[in-house]
C-alpha cells in the first residue's frame, strides 16, 4: 500500500471521528469501560496468585532425626534428602535452633509453631522446603520413607497444604472463565457501538459502492477508525492502571489485618498490562469495525 493512499485512508478516518464525535465519544468510553474491567480483574488474578504462591513458601516440612543416629551419619541423610526430587533446600537443624527455624519458615508469629513445639520437643531435624507445593505429598512419602536411614517423624501441615492447592486451582479456573467472559462482552458491546455508527453512514457507503469503490477502498477508513478509536479508549484505563495500582495496594497493606499479605511490585505487572491493555483495544476497534461494516457493504 502506497503512502499516499495511507494518508488518504487515515486523512478519511480522523474525519469521520470528527464529524461523529459524539458516537465516537460513545465508542471511546465503551471501549475504555471493558477493557478497564477487563486490566483491574487480571491484576486482581495476578496478585492473588502471588498472595497462594507466598503462602506456599511459608509451608515447610520437618524431618526429626533418629536419636540413635550419629553426628557422622548427619552427612548421609543430608545428601539422601537432597537427591529426592522438587527438594529445592533442606538443611540441619540444631535443637537449639529449631523454634527459630520454625518461624523462619512458618512466619514470626504463626501458631503452627507453638503446636510443633508443644506436640514434639523439638530435637535434631532437617527442614525441608518443596520446589511447589503440587510436589509436596511426594516429597512427604520419599520422608517417611527413609526411616531405615534415621528419619523418625515428618511433621508437615498437609491439611493446609490442600486447601491452599485447592484454592489456587479454583482461582486459577475462575480467572480464566471469567477474563473470556469479559473479553467476549467486550467484543459484542464494541460491535454493537460501531455498528451504530456505521449504519449512520449507511447512504454514503451505498453511494460510493454505486460509483465503483471497491470494497476495501471503504472498509480502510472505518478500520483504521475501530483502531484508533481501541486505542484511545484502552489508553485510558492503561494510565488509570499505571497511576493508580502503587497507591492502591498502598492503601491494602496498611490494614493491620491484610499486611501479611506479598502483592507484585507495580513495575513488574504494569509492563505486562499497558501493553495488553492497548493491544486488547486495538484488536476489539479492528475486529468490531470488519464485523460491523460486512453487512453494509453488500449492496
């Protein structure tokens, strides 16, 4: 395509928005509506996976030592652990360290750590931690499996662990039903607003088809208008999403109650989003602009 019939195109397209300001005003809104739900929901799933995923950290295994082992067989056992799969880390732990350990991987002021402490006097362990918590049952029988080698009890809060892994796998689902959900409500709402506006100009596209315009002569226009007009309405929750998501997990984390709680830094989703979100829109105004303006051009 030459540059001179893109500017024609273009040139075409700006004055259409123009002269329909108030529907494209309409389009605009529309399209900054959906695709603003759309950016909050993702981020809303992304940060609660982040929130299961630490919370999946915090949960650790203990393996207790046989008393009758000794210091030299320490070694051993180490080395047996470590070659047991999705082990990411296991070290020794003194009896004089072990409460420490514990809150380290529990958390400070965990009460899963005053029920180790008052279910088993801690003695010589190994704390264990899971590469992933779906590996976590595995890991726990490979444990309790060597007891011939000197591991007396595995201690580890597998009921926790299943509703944890539950939860993130009906968030997991939920997210992406309802993100497909919200993106074909999107489609079907931009469709519907450009049609509109297409059906406005439906005696100039019938005029043009008369005189021998062929029908990507004017379908370019009307595309490029569904691009622009993606665009600007998915640049708008773009910068309300750059502005506004350090200010709001701010105003989150300073709830005593929910401070526990890891949220992803905003540089870190919003590379991710500002670009989704633009592309989403562009993708919405084009498609709904070929949809919509199909049915006009058959005179």
């Amino acid at each position: 395509m030459k540059l001179r019939t893109v500017r024609h195109y273009l040139g075409v397209a700006l004055r259409n928005l123009f002269h329909n300001r108030l529907m494209t005003i309409a389009s605009i809104l529309t399209v900054a509506s959906c695709v603003f739900i759309v950016s909050v929901f993702y981020l809303l799933v992304v940060n609660v996976n982040s929130v299961f995923g630490h919370l999946h950290e915090q949960i650790g295994l203990v393996a207790f030592v046989d008393d009758e082992v000794t210091t030299g067989e320490l070694s051993d056992i180490l080395d047996r652990i470590m070659a047991i799969p999705n082990v990411q880390h296991a070290e020794f732990v003194h009896p004089d360290e072990g409460e420490d350990i514990l809150r380290a991987v529990f958390g400070q002021d965990s009460p899963l750590v005053d029920i180790f402490m008052d279910d088993t006097p801690f003695r010589r362990a190994f704390s264990v931690e899971v590469e992933d918590i779906q590996f976590h049952d595995e890991v726990v029988w490979a444990l309790e499996a060597m007891e011939p080698y000197g591991i007396a009890l595995v201690r580890s809060e597998q009921d926790l662990v299943d509703i944890l892994w539950n939860l993130t796998r009906v968030v997991q689902t939920i997210s992406i039903v309802a993100i497909l959900i919200l993106g074909l409500i999107s489609f079907v709402i931009i469709i519907n607003t450009i049609r509109i506006t297409v059906s406005s100009r439906q005696a100039e596209i019938s005029i043009m088809k008369y005189v021998g315009a062929t029908d990507w002569f004017i379908r370019w226009p009307f595309v490029i208008e569904g691009m622009l007009i993606g665009l600007v309405g998915a640049a708008i929750p773009a910068v309300i999403c750059a502005f506004g998501y350090d200010a709001v997990i701010a105003m989150v984390t300073n709830v005593p109650m929910l401070d526990f709680m890891y949220f992803l830094p905003g540089e870190r989703v919003l590379f991710y989003v500002v670009p989704f979100a633009l592309i989403l829109g562009a993708l919405i105004g084009l498609f709904g602009s070929v949809v919509s303006i199909r049915q006009y051009l058959k005179v």
